[in-house]
C-alpha cells in the first residue's frame, strides 16, 4: 500500500526505484490538493450556514485534509522510519526457538488481517461511491446549490461545467482514482504503525519468555547482557515511533472528536425530527462514523497491546528467584529493572498515552458535546 503512494523507502542503490517512488509520491499530493481537497472545501464555502451540507461536506473533506497531512508527516519521517523497517528485517533472519518464531508469526498473521481489512475499507467505498454515481444514486445529501446537474461522488465545485458530458464521466473517473489513493493515503499509514508496534510487541514477549527461562542457560552473565541490549534496542525503537507519529496522532485524535461529534448531531437531530435524510444517507453516515472508529480503536489497541507487553518485563524482573544467584550477578537485574520501572507508550502529541482508557474517555467526551450541541439547538 505504501508503495503505490510512493511512501515506502526505496533502495538506495537503485537511482530508477528512487525516481519512480518519488513521481508517484508528487502524483499522489497534487491529484489530492487539486482535484479533490481544494474543490471540496470550496464547496464547503459554499454551503457555509446549513447543517446538513456542511457536515455531508466535512465527513470527506477532514479525511482528505488528514491523508495529506500523514502523507507529509511520514514523508518528512522516512529516514527514522527505514531503520524500524531494517530492525524488521534482522529480527525474522536471526537465529531463534521455535516459540519465539510463533510469537512473531502470531502478531505478523494479525498485521496482516488488519491490511486486509484496510484494504477493503478503501475498495469497497469507492467502488459503491462510483457504482451509485454512475446510475443517478448518491449517498450524499444534494440540492440544486451542490449538485445542480448529475450527482458526483463527493461534494466538489469545480471551475468547468461537470453537468454535461464527457465533462461529467472525466470528473467522475478522476475522482474515484484518487479517492483511491486518498484512501490508501488514509488507511496504510495507519496499517504501518499498527505492524510497526506489533512487532515490537512479539520482541517484547520474546524477551520476557527469556527472562523468566535464564536459569535454564549455563552462561548467565551472557545471556542477561543480551537481554539488556534487546530491552534497550526494543526502548529506542518505541521512541522511534513515538517521535514519528506523536503529532499525527494528535491530530487524528482532535479529528475524531470534530467529524464524532457532528455527524453524531446530524444522525440524532435527523432521527428527533425526521429530517431530510433518505435511510440511505442516514445508513452510509454511520459506516463512515464507524469506519473512523475503528481507525482510531486500531490506535489504541496497539497502544494498549504496547503497554501490557511491557508490564510482563517489569513483573518478569521483579519475580524472578534472585536469591538464588549470586549477589553479583544478581544485582545485575537492577539493570533492567530501572529500565522496565516506566511504563512504556505511543503518546499523542507527548501528551496522553494512546491505550484503551484513552478510546473510552475519548468516546465520553464527544458524546458529552454531542448532547450539548442538540441542547443549545433546543
């Protein structure tokens, strides 16, 4: 996914794959600021003052806002990022037992199921955005201001007449291409964190499973200062990441909350008094709030997975027979109990750590608004 952005760190000695990545990447920016970005929120001005149009407006034009923001981000962020990608690629070749390699297939078998899902939750909209626009059928809410000729599938305004043919079916196919890419845009970014973290998660039980088996080795003090380089590698490659993807964490979380609390206003001021809405539009907004759920709920999870990870290093430590040994080796844990002592996260903005208390407490609140916006309606 990230290649057909051009996202995906080329290799260096190929000058050939440097270039075609870096033209995809400028295709995928200028495709998306200029016929899809910019159209729609021109049209946003358009239909600035009534409710329903601005948020069946927003709901597209936030996540193409935030697919070129992550697209930059991870951009600006390649270089940090190769090393993670590297560290991937010598963890699967190195030596190692038998349960330590299905640790690592358990997590990269759950990576690969949370792709797949990405990957239809960018397919399957587009083609049913497309489908429906080719037979006259919108999802969307339209009058005459947005769509004053056939209904297109997003809510744009552009400088031609998109009203008569071929002008009409060339503006279609140029927007479901790049929602496509958009969607890519939106989606692998997300994916790519979720295998980034994941990993670094079946390291970490990897290291607990050999801390609470070192009496089985003969040469412990080996043994321990391996362990202590992999805890400390495993540390700086979560602050990697965290450095990486704090700030667009941020920014999603500050998203979520908007597009959650408008569309949930729409959907329960439209169920109060029977609004406009076909049951049709009504059912495609709520896939799109449960869409951008899930986008966030992946977030978390990692996050949360991350966090209890962690907390078998410390525990593994603290609980193991140190009396056993002796006193000098012994007092080597100290080593990684110092380290295991803070608990370890991906942050949003260094602010707040992205676990599942986050996702509920984040829930909490923009349902909170949701309530206060229907009673200032009242």
């Amino acid at each position: 996914m990230l290649k057909i952005i051009g996202l995906w760190p080329p290799d260096n000695r190929d000058h050939r794959k440097i270039t075609k990545s870096r033209f995809r990447l400028v295709y995928n920016l200028t495709t998306m600021f200029f016929i899809l970005t910019i159209p729609a929120f021109a049209a946003l001005i358009r239909v600035w003052g009534d409710m329903i149009l601005m948020v069946d407006n927003l709901i597209y034009s936030l996540p193409m806002t935030i697919s070129v923001f992550k697209v930059c981000i991870i951009w600006y962020k390649q270089k940090a990022l190769v090393s993670l990608i590297d560290m991937i690629a010598r963890d699967w070749m190195k030596p190692k037992l038998k349960e330590e390699r299905d640790v690592m297939m358990k997590l990269a078998k759950i990576s690969r199921i949370i792709v797949i899902c990405g990957w239809l939750m960018v397919i399957l909209p587009t083609i049913i955005s497309l489908v429906c626009s080719c037979f006259g059928v919108t999802t969307r809410y339209i009058t005459n201001l947005t769509d004053p000729g056939k209904p297109l599938a997003l809510q744009t305004y552009y400088l031609h007449d998109v009203s008569k043919s071929p002008q009409f079916e060339l503006t279609l196919l140029a927007q479901g291409i790049t929602m496509f890419t958009t969607g890519l845009s939106y989606s692998a970014v997300d994916q790519f964190l979720a295998l980034l973290v994941l990993h670094v998660c079946g390291q970490i039980e990897n290291l607990h499973l050999r801390l609470i088996h070192m009496g089985r080795y003969t040469n412990f003090d080996a043994i321990l200062k391996y362990n202590v380089q992999d805890h400390v590698r495993l540390i700086r490659s979560i602050g990697i990441i965290d450095d990486s993807f704090d700030l667009l964490l941020l920014v999603v979380i500050v998203y979520f909350g908007i597009t959650f609390c408008l569309q949930g206003f729409l959907i329960v001021n439209v169920l109060n008094k029977e609004g406009k809405l076909s049951i049709i539009q009504l059912v495609w907004f709520i896939a799109v709030t449960v869409c951008i759920l899930l986008h966030v709920y992946l977030y978390c999870a990692v996050g949360e997975a991350l966090a209890t990870q962690y907390e078998k290093i410390h525990r593994a430590t603290y609980e193991y027979a140190w009396y056993t040994l002796d006193p000098k080796t012994a007092r080597n844990l100290i080593l990684i109990m110092l380290r295991a002592n803070k608990p370890l996260y991906i942050t949003a903005g260094k602010t707040f750590p992205m676990t599942m208390a986050t996702f509920c407490n984040l829930l909490k609140t923009s349902a909170g608004y949701i309530s206060v916006l229907l009673a200032n309606q009242d």
